[in-house]
C-alpha cells in the first residue's frame, strides 16, 4: 500500500502531464525515495494509480538503471567506469573499494550499509576518477582518500 | 575576446539571480523578441545567425523551429524541450552552463518558445545532475516571480509554463524521439522518423527538442544580431563553443572559445599539453561515439564542417585524449561496452552487434585474439553504420571503432601475436 504522502506526491507530479501515464517515472521516483527501491507490490500500486497494468509499469521501472526493483544498502556507492575515469585509473579505485567493503559491482553489505554499483560518466571527467554517494559528487578519487570518504556514510 | 555563455560563470561563486542577470542584460533578448518581434522574424534571425545545435548533430537550429507548423489554428499545445541529458562519456559542458547559469538557458528557452509558440516547456534534466537542479529550480521560481514565466509575459500575451523532468537513467534518453518516450513515462525507445517531432513530437504535438548550449544562446541572439553572433566565430558556423579537454594532460577542464579554434590550441594552450610522461596518441574530439583524431589532424579547425573532412565529427566538442601508457585496445573495449550496454535492445544489429564487438575486444585484450577477428570487426562496423540500425546510437559506437582499427591496427595485431595486453 502506498502511503498518503506518496500518493499526494504522485498526484502532483501526474498535473505535469496531459495523461497520468506520463508520470510513470516521476511515481517510480517518488516511491524509491521514500522506501529506497520498488518492489512488486509497489509496481502494482503505481499502476491503479496511474490506470497502467502493472507490466506496463515494470516495463519502465525495468528499462531505466536509477530505478532500483531490488532493495539496495542504505548508501549507494556509484562509482564511474566510464572511459575518462578508465584513463585516469578508475580499475585501482575499485579494487581498493571492493576489498575494503567485501562487495563486487552489483552486491550490498552484509550489514546493509554499501551497495557498490558501476556508472558509466558523471559528467565529472575533467576531475576523474570521480563517483557519487548517494546524492554527492566526489572527484579527484584517490586510494588514499576514498576509504576516508565512504566512513561519512553510516 | 567576447565569452557571452559564459562571462557570468564564476567558478564557485553561485549563479546569478534574475535580478542580477536582469541587470547585465541577459533577459534583454526575451524583452526584444516578445515586445518588437514576430515568432518567424525570431525564428529567421536564428536561421541567419546559423546557430548550429550544440548536442553534437550540428543541425541548423532555425530550420529545425521553422518545421514546426505555425497555423493558429492547430496549433495548441506545442512543446520546447532542452535536452539537458548529457551522458556521452567524456562530456561535462551542459552541465557547467547549468550550475553556472541557468538563467542564461531560461532566457533562451523563453525566446525558442516564443519563435515556435510553444505553450509549455520541460527541461529534460540528467539525474546525476544534482547540483544544477536545484540551480534551475532556484531560477525558476524567480523568473516565474518576475513575470518572465506563466501567463501573459511582459503583457506580451505570450503564456509559457517551464517544467523540470529529471531522468532516471539511460543514454539513449539524449536521442531527441527516445528522450520523448521517456518523457511520457515509457520506456526511451527511439521512434521512426519521419514523423519528425516538429510535426508529432511530444504526446502527439509539434515539439521542438534543443541541446542546452544550444537554448543557451537564442536571447543573446536576439539581443546582439546575427552579424555578432557570426563574427565571434573564426569559421562559417557562428558563435563561439565550448570545447572541453579530459585524459592525461596536465590541465583538464572547459574554455569558451571561438567555433573553429584549433585542436592543437585546444590542447596544449588551453589544456596545458600532456602530463609529464605521456605521450599523445589520439584523441575523440567530441565525445565517446566519434571517430579517433591523431597526430596529423592537430591542427584542423574544430568546427561541425572541418572536423567532419578530417573524419570524425565535432560532436560535442569535449574531446578525449588517448595517451601512450592507455591500451587502445583497452579504451575501445571500456567505450564499446558502454554502448553495449546502453543499446535499448530495440533493433538487432546494435543490441546483437554491441555485445560482439565487446566480446572480440575482450578476447584480444586478454591474449586470446586471432587475426580474423579484426576481419570480423570491421564487417561489425559497416552493419552497425547508419542505414542498418533504428537509430544513430549503433553508428556511433561504430566511429571510435572503425578509426581505432585504422589508426592503432599495430598495437591489436601486437596483442593477438604476442598473445598478451602489452600495457599489462
């Protein structure tokens, strides 16, 4: 079930729109936020709402990689594989992450803090190696100083 | 030397106000266009002016507006859209107009709606881009304050509703009829053209869709003339570009500078030359899905038109330095895999095709070539060419591609004799 303050929040994105299809996205978004990813049961909530079927639904919840259909650890880690970052040595920044954490690109913690995912350009690439963290960019990535920067993140 | 799109940005320094860019004349050209222009006499000064899109297709701009039908009466509602999607690897200059001045693209989007008589307009904004978002949304509601949005701007009788869509991912979200589809909720699956968007675009209506840079510019336009616009520009497209530099050299960054600048001066004035201890090799002059630049092209004029007679294309200006301690074979395996992935799987040369050129690339990278498969990548670049796919998302993995083969053709045969990754 969706809560009040979803609903409300995917109603004023639907105003957007002449259809309230063309707020699929915007539902999908609205509902990540709020519970950290979108689960089979939300797909089906977003699609009475928006008088969608629920493969209609899951079809673009699938189709776009910011829209998580797994639960996720408490802070993504995103970091840029992309061909400027490869340059400047993104392969070293990795390795070390992997290592600290114990995850590969694609898996969580154990203790549900880290999830390790690979993005391609984050239009950062005159500062690469650079990822994100949840909403914040971080950019000259260094061995030495990314360990220190995933510690902000509890 | 005039910086118009960016002598407001202060590295920083957060952007300007409305009241503040107000005041350096920056929404003059909306005053101009709204207040002593018709929409075709705005439309045909950007014709004039040639202002070629910034995206990287270098399309005449007022062609594109002047498609779009102006009959009164079908003409509601119709719809501008900034693509403000920027994904192409190795791309960073939307991005730095729209932190540092989102007005700038607000004026312009306010003039492109004007010309076209678009009721409503969106930003279609990548998500990584945060920072800018919350910039535009700050702008936003001061241009709507002000009057410079909503409904019967400057007493005009103008009415434009401005609305931000943030994206949820994907590449193919930059092609102009995918980035439609995703705007109506679908999946960003490119549509057949024609139908162009000028005549159905957006939910079945007249749309225009414009790059950033591109938007950036149309109120200076207005404001300054098209003989202006021209004369900043050292080549037959007007205006001035901005060119970016990233890779190993030893100041990486983004300049404004006048269309047609050289790549050489790009590179080793403007970037700083490469870092102490790498050589230069090649260099994507603008952006992943464009064709290799090397050593003999140094001094070719960036410009749409120069940069295609070399071979490649301008694309978006920000260029990719290979240097001598990156594996070719390697960049070109990091680029192709990143089409791969990003192909929406719609049509099969580029969603069969992607994955096997990423595979062969992976196979020779790791010692396990043979010489027939560069036979075999070269036939894959003439099937992913345009003509052969839906879109023109296979022909631009096939670029790096096709003069990767050509120009580093020693380092791949290298790799399958010695059965081993040199740079490794």
């Amino acid at each position: 079930m969706l809560t009040d303050k979803e609903k409300k929040e995917i109603f004023e994105e639907v105003k957007q729109y002449p259809s309230p299809k063309g707020a699929c996205i915007d539902a999908l978004k609205v509902v990540q936020e709020h519970r950290g990813w979108v689960s089979d049961e939300s797909v089906k909530d977003i699609a009475g709402i928006l008088e969608m079927s629920n493969e209609e639904v899951d079809s673009v919840a699938t189709f776009y990689p910011r829209i998580y259909r797994k639960p996720v650890g408490r802070n993504v880690i995103l970091l840029c594989d992309g061909i400027s970052c490869m340059i400047m040595g993104y392969e070293s920044i990795y390795e070390h992450i992997s290592k600290q954490l114990g995850i590969s690109f694609g898996e969580t913690t154990e203790d549900g803090r880290y999830t390790l995912l690979p993005i391609s350009c984050l239009g950062d690439c005159d500062h690469a190696p650079s990822m994100m963290i949840n909403n914040d960019h971080y950019n000259n990535l260094t061995i030495e100083n990314v360990v220190e920067l995933l510690d902000d993140y509890k | 030397m005039e910086r118009p799109l960016t002598e407001h940005i202060k590295p920083g320094a957060p952007p300007l106000t409305f009241e503040e860019y107000r005041k350096a004349g920056g929404y003059e050209g909306v005053r101009k266009a709204l207040k002593e222009m018709s929409p075709t006499e705005v439309t045909n000064l950007i014709k004039d002016a040639k202002l070629l899109g910034r995206g990287g297709a270098g399309f005449p701009t007022g062609v594109k507006w002047s498609l779009v039908p102006m009959e009164p009466d079908r003409s509601k509602p119709k719809y501008l859209v900034c693509n403000a999607d920027e994904m192409e690897p190795g791309t960073f200059k939307d991005r730095y107009l729209l932190e540092g001045n989102p007005h700038q693209l607000i004026a312009g989007m306010i003039v492109a709606a004007y010309a076209i008589q678009a009721d409503k307009a969106y930003i279609f904004l990548r998500w990584a881009y945060k920072k800018a978002e919350k910039a535009l949304r700050k702008a936003l509601a001061e241009a709507y304050e002000a009057g410079y949005l909503g409904e019967n701007i400057l007493g005009s009788g103008f009415n434009l509703d401005l609305n931000i869509h943030v994206s949820a991912g994907r590449y193919i979200c930059g092609e102009e009829t995918a980035l439609l589809n995703s705007l109506e909720g679908k999946r960003a699956i490119p549509r057949t053209k024609p139908p162009f968007p000028a005549a159905s675009g957006l939910f079945g209506r007249p749309t225009v869709v414009n790059n950033v840079e591109t938007l950036s510019w149309a109120s200076h336009i207005v404001s300054h003339g098209a003989a202006w616009f021209k004369s900043l520009s050292l080549t037959e497209t007007g205006g001035t570009k901005i060119f970016g530099v990233s890779g190993r050299v030893k100041n990486p960054g983004l300049w404004e500078l006048p269309m047609g600048t050289t790549v050489r001066e790009i590179l080793e004035e403007h970037a700083g030359g490469m870092t102490e201890g790498y050589r230069f090799r090649g260099a994507l002059p603008g952006g992943a899905s464009t064709d290799f630049l090397v050593e003999q092209h140094l001094d070719i004029q960036m410009d749409f038109a120069t940069v295609a007679a070399a071979g490649s294309r301008m694309g978006t200006g920000t260029m990719i330095i290979l240097d001598d301690k990156t594996c070719p074979v390697a960049f070109l395996k990091n680029i192709e895999r990143f089409f791969a992935l990003e192909s929406c799987g719609w049509c099969t040369p580029c969603r069969e095709g992607l994955p096997w050129v990423e595979k062969i690339l992976t196979a020779i990278e790791e010692g396990r070539g043979r010489m027939e498969h560069l036979d075999t990548l070269k036939s894959q670049t003439k099937y992913l060419a345009p003509g052969h796919t839906f879109c023109a998302h296979a022909p631009g993995a096939a670029e790096p591609l096709q003069s990767g083969l050509k120009y580093f053709h020693d380092d791949f045969v290298q790799h399958i004799h010695d059965k081993k990754c040199p740079w490794k």
